[in-house]
C-alpha cells in the first residue's frame, strides 16, 4: 500500500491497530513500527512502536517528549528506552498519528 501523496513510499496501515513506514519525529524524517489498542481498564487507546536507528537521533534522550506524524496524522509521544539496535521506543495514549 502506497501513502497518500507519496506513490513511492511502501507502507503498510492498518487503521487503529498498527503502521509501518514513514514518519517525521519533531520534524525529523524516520521509520516507524507502530501498534496499539484500546485499554478498557482505563478507557484510553495505548500505542507503541519503534522508530529505526538514525544517526539524527543521536541527541535524542529518553523521556523526551515529541511529536511523531505520520500522512494519517500527528500525536504527541515519549520516547523511552534505545535498544542495542539504537531504535527508540516511542509510546502515547490517545488519538494515535496512524
């Protein structure tokens, strides 16, 4: 599946539930895995992913707030932990970017 507005950019979406592709985090251009669900518990939709290592996210730190969009739309987040692969994890709770 091709993004709207970008014929060669691969993605794959599904509504509400996960996204795979393209994404800008406070303006910088990455790659993003995203999933997420709604949580009754507390009645808000959880979501999650991993933004792929990218030497731009060097300075970034863990805690940090930002903002993740995506051609589907924008969400604030908190990156989190860097694994040893140097992917961020980004996580919010709301409306999500996908």
């Amino acid at each position: 599946m091709s993004a709207p507005g970008a014929p060669d950019t691969v993605v794959a979406h599904e509504p509400q539930e996960s996204y795979d592709g393209p994404a800008t985090l406070d303006g910088l251009a990455v790659q993003v895995r995203l999933r997420g669900h709604f949580q009754p518990i507390d009645g808000l939709f959880h979501w999650w992913g991993r933004v792929a290592a990218d030497d731009s996210l060097d300075d970034a730190r863990s805690g940090s707030r930002v903002t993740l969009r995506t051609v589907y739309g924008e969400a604030p987040a908190r990156l989190s932990d860097r694994d040893p692969w140097g992917r961020f994890r980004v996580s919010g709770t709301g409306r999500p970017p996908f």
